[in-house]
C-alpha cells in the first residue's frame, strides 16, 4: 500500500528516542579518552570493560550537560536521581548490563516546538532525559548485508563503549497525519541544533553522535486506542528518518489491511531501498530486570547549581531565528528560505563583519548560493562571510556594480584571493577617469542621436539604450549612476 492510501485508512502515531553522545573530554564513569577513531580498542580501561574489581566514577561534566539539555527543552531537573543496571548480553557490551537511568531520570516532562518547511509548527511533548553509557561497536565480518545474519564472524570495536549518552525520550506524537514524517525529520533536526547551541554535543550523525529510535504504530481513528508499535533502530540522517517512517506506515497498513497483527518487534532501515526489515521482537522494561546501580550513589544537583546552570544558557535555535528576523526586518518566508538552506550563520556571520543584513542574504541565496550548486557543495564550502562582507563593502564604496562583483566572486571561489585582491588584479574596479567615462558618454551620444530625441521628448527609459554602448567602452567598469548623470547634463546643456 503507498503512503498517500495509507494515511487515508490509518491515523499514525509516532515516539522518538534520540541518543545524543556528549563532547566530554573522558568518558561517562572511567577516565577512558572520548575521542572520535582511533585504533581499535585504543581507547579503553579496565572500566570500559568491565573488568572484575573495576569500579564507575560519574563524570561531572556529563552531568552538567544532561541538565543543560534538559532545561533546554523545558524539563523538570530531578532533585534527586539515580543509575540502574539495564541486562542484557550482546558482545558489544562487556559488562553484560548497561548503566542507565530507569524510574529516576535526570529530567523529565518537558516540550520542543518544531517548525516544517512551510512554517507549519507542532509541540512534541517530552516525556524524559536521561543519562547513559554507549555500547561498543560490532562489525559483522562476510555476508552480504553487513548484518550479523550470515556473517563469518564478528569484530567488537570497544573504543566507544562508555561514552556518555543523553537519550531523550518522546511521549506518543499524534495530530500528525499525513506530515507525521516530516514531522519526525524536523523534530531530530530541531535537537541538533540545540545540541550544537548548547555546546554539548558535535552532533554530527554521519559520526554517530545523534542516533534517532523511530516508533510508529497505527489506529483506526484518532479516538482509538493506540496500535502496536515498531521501533526502527539508529536511524541517523534526517532523510533517512523520514522515509523510514513514511515505509512503515505504509507496511503496517498493509499488514492490517490484510486482517494480521502488526509484531511488535525493533526493525533496521536500509538506505539503499529505503525499507525496513525485521530485527528482534521488542523487549519491554520488566526484560531487562532494572535495579539500582550499587557502585553508585544516587545523584541530588543543588538547587543552585541548576538555577547557576540555567543561567548560562546561551539563545537557543528558534529564539534566535525569530529575533533576527525581527532584527533584520525579513518576513517569515525570507527567514525560512534561509534556514532551510543552511545559510543563517552564514549571514550572521557576514552582518557581524559589517555587510547590511539585506545585501548579505542577497549574495548568499543568489550568487554564491547559484556558483555553490553548480559545483555541487554547500555555499559555505564556496566562500567565507568575511570574503562576502568584503565584496559588499566594494560595492558600498561604488568600486564594483553588481556585474562585475559577480566576477569578483568568481575569482573568489577560484582561489584568487580575497575580493579586493581579485578586484584590483582582474582589472574589475568601477572606471574613476571622469574624462574617459565623459568620452565614453559622448561617443555614445553621437551614435545614437534617435535616442537622445527620445530622451530629450521625456522618455527617461531611453537612457537604456546609450548605458550598452558605454559599458561596453569601459569593459562594464561605468559607474551607471555618473554615466546618467553625465548624459542628462550633455543633452540638456
């Protein structure tokens, strides 16, 4: 069944549950290196893996940042917390448990508003934060999935093993319907960037750093109860979330359609096709026999360091976003258009080294952003915002009109240098010689006397037709604005 059928029969529900490593310098209860790489098993100790007589130290730093993602998102700080022990045996964990949070987590209830393309907005309500510890790394040796079905053998990586984890957890999301991928997409991406805001996290998701749990479950109406649900595990792009969702909403409304039972079970996504297939049933809470960490002592933040915490918060993403429209004077639209392409530090960036905020988008969404897609990078790639507050500022001072400014800017992406120095050795600065722009004009005026009737009956348009002739004198480099000025004062004496 397709997607667009699908919604029409089902209302979908969606839960997600993001995993976001924290940047500490060490690890979440050993002294272990937090770094990205490395040689395999490089970064360990005898706590990473779980060796006997091995004991947790909790990281303060990682603590701190759990609180800071939680006040980020609005959440109540637990005045008193606590690890558990999560069972379960798989190679990429060596202690055969996970040190986690269950009943008690850091910060609990709290919301996150989240903006589609088009400006449509939801409230993902948040049911948790918590603190944990990643697992290591599995790599499946031969077969022809990478997957441990028919591999030869298996490899365990356990450098990221012990690193600190936030996961954040969602209540159910309904009101969705027919945008709930999208909806699902935005809201991972809304995290992103308050990790990135915070300075808690690199959040890069093609190193792993955010992972997305993606639920969807299906009912026949949004007064039913909620369907049985599916988990696809460590999605980590935003596209792929997207498509992830929109398949299973279209795969369970086959299953029901067809008068089965949806499994309840966790499933991979496959970014070469886009589906997803089947892992493992799903264990519920009660499988994994929680009870409390006795290596370590409950948690209990002081008042004042969480007020001392909140604080120092910096502006977040979508406070930002709104004050800088207002500040720049663009309309939502403008504003939008800009962020979903990536370009809003950008044009921060270049408003801090002086351009007007007006010019600045202006380059970046037209020019740069134009020059950028046909070499197939991100305009950020292309050039710097000094380098394209320093082309507007040429064009401030009347040294570049806006044809040979995209020349600079060619030079510029080229390598040349930075927009002055392409300007002066191109040869691409605005003609200064009054007396070769003047003999420019009169050339021109003796070319075309029909045209300077017309301008001399009124017909200021006509003015056009002399501006080709004089640009063409000084290789583009005509100051138009002296050259109208000049030709009105020839022809009206």
């Amino acid at each position: 069944m397709k997607y667009e059928e699908a919604i029409t029969k089902y209302d979908p529900v969606i839960g997600i549950e993001v995993h976001v490593e924290l940047g500490t310098a060490t690890k979440m209860f050993d002294a272990a290196p937090n770094t990205f790489g490395g040689g395999p098993n490089s970064n360990i100790t005898p706590t990473s893996l779980g060796l006997p007589g091995s004991l947790p130290v909790v990281n303060a730093k990682g603590v701190e940042y759990a609180i800071r993602i939680g006040l980020a998102l609005g959440c109540e700080i637990a005045e008193s917390c606590r690890f558990a022990r999560k069972n379960y045996f798989y190679p990429d964990v060596p202690k055969d448990f996970q040190t986690s949070q269950s009943d008690e987590p850091i910060a609990s209830e709290g919301q996150v508003e989240v903006e589609l393309e088009d400006g449509t907005q939801f409230t993902i309500p948040v049911e948790r934060a918590h603190m944990e510890e990643d697992a290591g790394k599995n790599t499946h040796v031969g077969g022809a999935t990478g997957r441990i079905h028919g591999a030869d053998h298996s490899l365990v990586d356990y450098n990221r093993a012990g690193v600190p984890l936030v996961e954040i957890v969602t209540h159910p999301i309904t009101g969705t319907g027919e945008r709930a991928a999208e909806v699902a997409a935005a809201y991972v991406r809304t995290l992103r960037d308050i990790f990135r805001a915070l300075g808690v996290s690199e959040a890069r998701m093609e190193q792993g750093n955010v992972r997305a749990d993606v639920n969807v479950s299906l009912r026949e109406s949004p007064e039913a109860p909620l369907g049985t649900r599916t988990e696809t595990k460590n999605v980590n792009s935003f596209r792929s979330i997207e498509r992830a969702v929109r398949y299973e909403i279209a795969r369970q409304a086959t299953v029901l359609d067809a008068g089965e039972k949806v499994v309840q079970e966790t499933r991979h996504f496959h970014e070469d096709t886009g589906e997803t297939t089947s892992g493992r049933l799903k264990s519920d809470a009660d499988d994994y026999r929680y009870f409390p960490e006795p290596d370590l002592v409950p948690l209990v933040p002081s008042r004042d360091w969480v007020a001392e915490i909140k604080e120092s918060l910096p502006e977040l993403p979508a406070q930002k976003r709104r004050r800088l429209t207002a500040e720049w004077g663009f309309s939502d639209l403008e504003m939008r258009d800009i962020v979903n392409a990536g370009l809003l530090e950008a044009i921060e960036d270049t408003v801090t080294a002086g351009a007007p905020s007006a010019a600045a988008r202006k380059w970046w969404t037209g020019e740069v952003a134009r020059l950028a897609n046909q070499r197939e990078i991100h305009p950020t790639e292309l050039v710097t915002p000094a380098q394209v507050a320093g082309l507007t500022a040429l064009l401030a001072d009347g040294k570049l009109n806006d044809r040979l400014a995209k020349e600079v800017l060619a030079g510029v992406a080229d390598g040349e240098g930075d927009p002055a120095e392409v300007m002066s050795a191109r040869g691409l600065e605005i003609v200064e010689d009054t007396g070769a722009l003047e003999a420019a004009v009169d050339e021109a005026i003796a070319g075309n006397p029909d045209v300077v009737e017309k301008i001399r009956g009124g017909k200021m348009q006509a003015i056009g037709a002399l501006m080709g002739p004089i640009m063409k004198a000084t290789r583009g480099q005509a100051d138009a604005g002296k050259a109208k000025e000049l030709i009105l004062a020839k022809i009206n004496g």
